[in-house]
C-alpha cells in the first residue's frame, strides 16, 4: 500500500530530510545509531514475530495435514492441498463469491461515491450533517452491522421486508437464497463503506485546479467533456488509491459475513477465500488446506496489485 | 494535488439544476443510511409481540427498555464492555507509544540502512491479518495464553500504517526550527518531545482516534482467542448473543448491537472531523 499511498498523497517522502547533516563526531552518530535502535526494535520485533514470521509458516503449513488442535503433528503432504484445491467442487462456488463480492463493491462503492461527491461539491444547506450521517457506518463495527442488518433484511418481520410489501412487491428469500443472500452481505458492506469513497472524493475534488474548470467554462465544454476532460484526469490518484485500499479491504471481509450469514446458506453461499480459510481451520480442522487457501488468496491479492500499479505507472507517463 | 493554485470554495456550476439535483441526492442518501438505523433503533426499544407483526410498527408503542435490562444482565455484557475496555486501551496505548517512537527514529535520526528499515516497517501493510492467524493462533494456544488479554493484545500491537503516517508528518516539519534546537543542544528525546511532538498534535490525535476506532472494533482475532467473557470484547460477545437469541428474539439483540456501536458513534459525533482526517489518510493531504 506503500507506493498507493505516496502517489495519491503526492508527498513522496516529504521534503528532502530537514537537516543537512553538519558535520560530527563519530562518537554522537553511534549514539544516534543506538538511540534508532532501541526505539525501533519493539515494533521489528512485533512484526518479525507476528506478521512475517507467521507469513512463512503459513506457506509451509499449506504443504502439510497440519490440524490446529494437535500442535505437534503436521506430516508434509507435498503439492496434495493445492491439487485439491484446483479439483474441488466448492473452489469455483468460492472464488465466484470473492470475485462477486469484491468488484461489486469496488465499483458500485465508487461510482457512487463520485457520484455523491460531484453532486455535494457546492454550497447546499446541511451538507456537512449529511457527510457525517453517510460516514457514520464506517466507523462502527463489520460484526454489529452484520447481525443488525440480519434484522433488516429478515425476510419476514424486516424492513426490507415491510417496504417491498406496501408497494406491492414480493420479498426474495435473503436468507435461504445462495444468490440473494451474497445480494445481501455486498449491499450491507457497500452500504457501509459508501462513506469513505465519498468523503475521499469530496475531499480530492476540493483540492483541485479551479483554473482549468474556469478554462474549460471559457472554452464552452460540456459537463459531461468537463468531467470526462477535466475532473476525471485530476482524480486520478484518487481513484487508483481507492481501487487498492477498497479492493484489500473488501476481500479480508470476515466479521460482517460471519455475523449475518455464517458464509451459508446451503453451506457456501456467502462463503469467500477469507471464510474459507476459516472454516477449514477452525471448524474442519484442516489447518494444512486453510493454509493452502490463505497463501493462494495473498498470491491473488499481490498479483491484482501488482496489476493496479503497472496500470497506474502505464497511465501517468502515456 | 499538491500543485493546486486556488482551492475551490465549493460553489462551482451553481446552476438551480445542479442545486436540485444536490438536494435531491441528499435525501435520498439521507433516507438509505438513516432509515435503517432508524429501524435498529425502535427495534431495540419494542416489546417482543410488537416486532413480530405485520405490518411493522414504525414507532415503538408501547415502548420499553426490557431488551436493554435483558442483555445486560441475561448475558455478561458489562464483563463484555470492561473487556473492550482493557483491550483497546493496551493496545492504542502500545500502538501509538510503538508508532510515534519508530516513526520518530525514521524521519529524524540518521542511522545506515533506515530506507531499508522503513520499507520493512510499510510492507507489512501488504500482509492480510487472514494468512498470520493460523500460525499465530498455533503459537499462542502453545503459550498458553488463549483466553488471556496478552494473547489478544500483543500478537496485534506491531504498528506499520500509524508508523508511516507520522512519519509524513515529521518530513512536513520545518527543517529550520529542528535544526536550530539541535544547534541549541536538545538532545534527540528532548527535540522529539519539545519540538517534533508540540508540533505534530493534529496527526497524532488523529492516528490515536482511528487506533482506538479499529480496535474497538477489532474482531477476527479476538474471536478466535477468546470463547468466554473473561476476556472476549463486546463484538464477540454480540455474535455469542445473535447465537443464542437471534431470530427468535431480536429485542436484546437489537439493543445490544446500539450499546455496542454506541461507545464509537458518541465519539464520532464530537471528533469526527479529526477521525476522519485519521480514516482517510492517505488519499488526501490536506
């Protein structure tokens, strides 16, 4: 996220380290290295210990029968996890939900976030109370949305429910139906994270060149070549920052699909890569094929951003 | 971005078509993010013959606080909020201490080889908490520690995103002043607590607000570290409610999900734009 971060801030390591090193004595500089030392070390070792050391393990793990409740015992199995992976019946069913999930809410959480954000980008009465209201749902928790919004969606005492009937409509089966229950889980979390691309927009859009917008008005351009030619091109940065964190966010997804569907119904309907991995792990007991599905999910993840940021390097330089 | 010449106040195509427009949007968003919670709400406040009727009752009559009275003594919901309590406190505490000191070392101390560190530092940024449980998970239960608040809190206090977003904010510091503190002699902890550190209130009070908002609201791991109230927080303990009552009654679940989100959103409400400079850093630099 490093490099996504750098470009849309645009400041690229800041300015040039602030102090010109005067000249010093060795003695102070090897003072400074300790000092440097001590105040990092907690964190490298943090990170070492639960974020790269566990990243590694995960990989060997993927090649074992490893069971997570028998910590002594994992017989290396060779490539047997993932040739499974490849031939089961569930692995399509799987990807399919990840795939649908995540884009789904990349892109319907965007547009309609830039949609919001162009139509909010002048003086109305109440904007802010509504730019509060709308980010509201971000800051509260995946878990507690997931189990209100079970309630919401109830198909029959919910409010989904109630105002489908008063004009006529019939209700789907949320809960039964594989296809409206995945409906279910991308709306509540687009529903949850339409203030962030919002707010993210609204603020890039407040910082742009109000010149070129007065040269294009000049120039007699419609809104639509205005935005197509003029506002699109500077939110650029914005955009692909939003594509990678929104798309790394959507796909961890755990807490709110666990709270409202438990990855059912009929066993995998809502159930993503992330799900997966635990419920081979924790409920199964295959730690060794979790873990299989952990390293090819990352493998997929480094792979799409790796994509997003050529494209992105490909578009700023044509 | 950083090369605007005029910012824009805001009042760009004032035509009435667009203002109607922006109105319009506004309601309808309004009605599409309020209405459900507005819904969670007189859920929360209804007797239980009142919720499962049709048509539904838009307003609770009569209303009641039985659910709220049910969920904090039919389940251990106080010993749940002390929980999340505790570990969102050790954990900002631990997180933001561990951000500022290696962002500090970063940005204003020369040592060889601190490019190198800080990239160590960022990727772990690119690691999903998903792929580190099943190894952490096998480490702790080995230690001994599930169901204990070290367990929960340590394998989570490394720190890469609030390291990186306060080390942008001490390159933005004026060279000069730390310059003329070091000739006045301020050694390294002296400059970075009398200069960088008065300097830098805004961002750190934003990277402490979206640390407590995330831990707060943490779930995966303490869900799988804790499977009783000694030491589960209030997300967990609203699924282990959802577990035992939902479905069949939606009252105390409904009034547990507003005690638990309730804590965040009193916060919002009166430091929200800081949080939201925090939860979008980043993106923009404003």
């Amino acid at each position: 996220m490093q490099p996504a971060a750098e470009v849309a801030t645009g400041v690229r390591a800041g300015p040039p380290p602030p102090v010109g090193p005067p000249p010093r004595r060795s003695g102070t500089d090897r003072r400074e290295w300790l000092l440097a030392a001590a105040l990092l070390l907690p964190n490298l070792a943090l990170l070492t210990l639960f974020v790269y050391r566990p990243l590694i393990d995960n990989f060997r793990l993927s090649f074992t029968d490893y069971n997570i409740s028998s910590p002594t015992g994992a017989t290396p199995v060779g490539t047997a996890n993932y040739v499974e992976w490849l031939g089961r019946d569930d692995t399509r069913t799987i990807l399919g939900n990840t795939v649908v999930f995540t884009f789904a809410t990349v892109l319907i959480s965007m547009v309609l976030g830039l949609a919001l954000a162009l139509l909010l980008d002048q003086k109305l009465r109440g904007r802010n109370v509504v730019r509060s209201l709308v980010f509201a749902p971000f800051v509260v928790s995946g878990a507690a949305i997931g189990v209100a919004f079970q309630f919401v969606f109830d198909p029959s005492f919910g409010l989904i429910r109630d105002l489908l009937t008063r004009v006529g409509a019939s209700t789907p089966d949320f809960f039964q139906d594989t296809g409206w229950a995945l409906f279910m889980v991308t709306t509540t979390y687009i529903w949850k994270n339409l203030g962030y691309t919002f707010v993210i927009y609204l603020a890039a859009l407040q910082g742009r060149r109000i010149d070129l917008d007065e040269a294009a008005e000049i120039d007699g351009a419609s809104p639509w070549t205005h935005f197509r030619r003029v506002l699109l091109p500077q939110l650029r940065p914005t955009t692909f920052f939003l594509s990678i964190t929104v798309l790394l966010n959507s796909v961890q997804v755990f807490d709110l699909i666990y709270a409202q569907t438990r990855g059912g119904p009929v066993g995998t309907g809502t159930t993503t890569l992330v799900f997966q991995v635990y419920q081979e792990t924790f409920v199964n007991m295959r730690a060794g094929y979790g873990a299989t599905v952990a390293t090819i999910m990352f493998l997929i993840l480094l792979a799409i951003t790796f994509v997003q940021v050529r494209v992105m390097d490909r578009g700023s330089t044509a | 971005m950083s090369t605007h010449l005029q910012v824009s106040q805001g009042d760009r195509h004032r035509t009435p078509l667009m203002s109607v427009a922006g109105y319009a949007a506004m309601i309808v968003v309004v009605l599409v993010i309020a209405v459900p919670l507005f819904w969670i709400l007189i859920t929360s406040f209804k007797e239980r013959q009142d919720i499962y009727v049709r048509p539904a009752q838009y307003w609770p009559s009569p209303a009641t606080t039985d659910n709220y009275r049910d969920t904090v003594t039919s389940i251990p919901f106080p010993a749940y909020f002390r929980n999340s309590l505790i570990i969102t406190a050790l954990l900002a505490a631990a997180k933001i201490t561990l951000g500022v000191l290696s962002a500090y070392a970063l940005s204003l101390l020369r040592f060889p080889g601190r490019n190198l560190v800080f990239l160590v530092v960022i990727a772990a940024l690119m690691v999903p908490n998903q792929i580190t449980v099943i190894s952490n998970y096998a480490l702790i239960a080995q230690l001994g520690w599930r169901n204990t608040f070290q367990g929960i809190v340590i394998p989570l206090a490394g720190v890469a995103f609030g390291t990186f977003l306060m080390r942008n904010q001490f390159l933005s510091l004026p060279g000069e002043i730390i310059e003329a503190a070091r000739l006045d002699g301020a050694g390294p902890m002296k400059l970075l607590w009398r200069v960088v550190m008065p300097m830098s209130w805004p961002t750190l009070v934003a990277f402490s607000l979206i640390t407590v908002v995330n831990e707060w609201n943490e779930y995966l791991w303490p869900f799988l570290m804790s499977d009783n109230e000694k030491t589960a927080p209030l997300q967990v303990g609203l699924t282990l409610l959802q577990n035992n009552e939902g479905g069949n009654n939606w009252g105390p679940v409904m009034a547990g999900t507003v005690l638990t989100v309730l804590p965040i959103l009193i916060l919002f409400l009166f430091l929200q734009r800081q949080m939201i400079k925090g939860l979008t850093a980043g993106a923009v630099k404003s």
